[in-house]
C-alpha cells in the first residue's frame, strides 16, 4: 500500500490507484541516481515500481529530469497490466523500465538556470567575451577569452563523466570532441526563425573525435542581436548533462570578423 499523504489519485479503467513521485531526494538521487516510482491498486495488492532512466528534479548534479504526469502514470500502467501484471492480486513487485527521454517532457533541475530569449537579449552591456579561433590538423577550433571551447567543455564534464564511471562499465570521455562543425554563416548567427520568441533548434558545436556524425554532437543555443551574439546552454545530445558552461556574449561586429574568414 502507499499512503495517502504525499501520494497522488488516479482512476483508470474502473481501477483507482496511488502512485507517488519522491517529494523528497535520497541522497544518491541528490547525487543523479534513476527514481522509482511506486504504483499500486488503492485497496491493495502487489506494487507497480516504475524504473526511469532518469534523476530527481531536486538533484544536485546538474542533469535534466522528465516531467511524470497522471496521463505518464496511466500509460505505464496499461503497459504493466498488458506484461501481466494483477494489481489487485497480492504479489510479488512488478517491475518496468521506461525510457524518460523518448517519452517525457524533459525539464531543468530546480534551481537550475536555463536561458531565454528575453534575458539573451538583455546580455547587451558588456564586458563582452572576445571570440577567436585556432586552426588545427583537422580543422578550425573555437577560442573563447583565450581558452579553447574544448578545454572549457571537458572541464565542464568532467564530473558528470566520473559519476557515471561509477555506474557503467564504459563511460564516455570528457571533452572527446573533433574541431568545430561549421555549417553556415546563417547558422552561427542564431537559430531563430521569424516570429519565434525561442529558439527551435540548437546548433552543433562538435561532433565525436571519431568522425562519424552523430554519434557524440556538442549543441548549444545560439540568440543574435543587433548588437551581439549568446552562446549558452551547451549539452551533450546523448545525455542529460546541464553543462556549467556560458553563456557566451559576444560584440555582434566583432563576432562577424572572426567568423568570415571560416565561411
């Protein structure tokens, strides 16, 4: 049974049920650890436990979590109940992986800070980050106030990196990135479309030292102004790292110099 208190109704079928999202984060769910969430038919039987691929929304990690909804909830019930599972019946815990990122809205952690285009466009007063690049054997690397964009990415994965190294038998490097995908002038200059107020794609940065495309992209959203340019909220396609990286403000005429040369 789930009690009453902290737990949540839902009718479905003819069934009412509880269920239950963590008020709450354990510790190793402060830390990034996947939740549960506990089902069960309100008269009793065996217990629902829902395994996401996914961390609290309090955790402290920086890594974006889903939004768990009653309609979520209701699917993941049929979905037991089709595998066999008997909610009234009393029982073993049924269990059920479910991939949040395929089927949940994802959000920012509480507390996080994620950009919009409003306070992009107020990022106007400077001191402004100076944009440079670097060429390399395989092509052009962006340098931001004398550090390579890299080197800062790397930093800023490294610790969700030996989290996970801690969890899985092959974690991914930090920073294991080839140079700059340059696509178009157009492109680095935002990635608005008229009448938009956010931006409806982000833009790749890099891609995996492998070469195949793909497989580890950099993405970030990219805001232009008349009179600059912001780089912010990097992250990693594959995971659901909140990168602490930027956002980047660049003198828009400035920003242009360096670029054209590349186009």
């Amino acid at each position: 049974m789930i009690a009453k208190k902290g737990s949540r109704r839902l009718t479905l079928d003819g069934m009412t049920y509880r269920w239950a999202y963590p008020r709450k984060p354990t510790a190793d769910q402060r830390d990034g650890a996947p939740i549960r969430i506990p089902v069960c038919a309100e008269s009793g039987g065996s217990m629902l436990v829902v395994e996401m691929d996914s961390a609290h929304t309090a955790n402290c990690v920086r890594q974006f979590a889903y939004q768990v909804t009653p309609q979520s909830v209701a699917d993941w019930i049929r979905q037991a109940r089709r595998d066999g599972w008997c909610p009234a019946e009393r029982g073993p815990q049924h269990r059920l992986r479910v991939e949040a990122r395929t089927t949940l809205k994802r959000v920012a952690p509480r507390g996080a800070l994620t950009l919009s285009q409003e306070v992009a466009r107020s990022l106007d007063v400077g001191p402004f980050n100076q944009l440079s690049v670097a060429r390399g054997p395989a092509g052009w690397h962006p340098v931001v106030d004398g550090v390579g964009l890299i080197e800062l990415v790397t930093a800023a994965e490294f610790g969700h990196v030996q989290r996970e190294s801690q969890s899985r038998d092959l974690a991914p490097a930090a920073g294991d990135y080839g140079p700059w995908s340059l696509l178009d002038a157009d492109t680095y200059l935002g990635s608005l479309d008229a009448g938009e107020s956010e931006p409806r794609h982000k833009v790749e940065f890099a891609d995996c030292s492998c070469g195949n495309l793909g497989c580890w992209p950099l993405v970030a959203s990219v805001y232009s102004f008349d009179s600059h340019v912001v780089w912010a909220d990097f992250e990693q396609l594959h995971r659901d790292w909140i990168l602490a990286l930027g956002p980047y403000v660049f003198e828009r005429a400035a920003y242009e110099r360096v670029l054209s040369p590349m186009m």
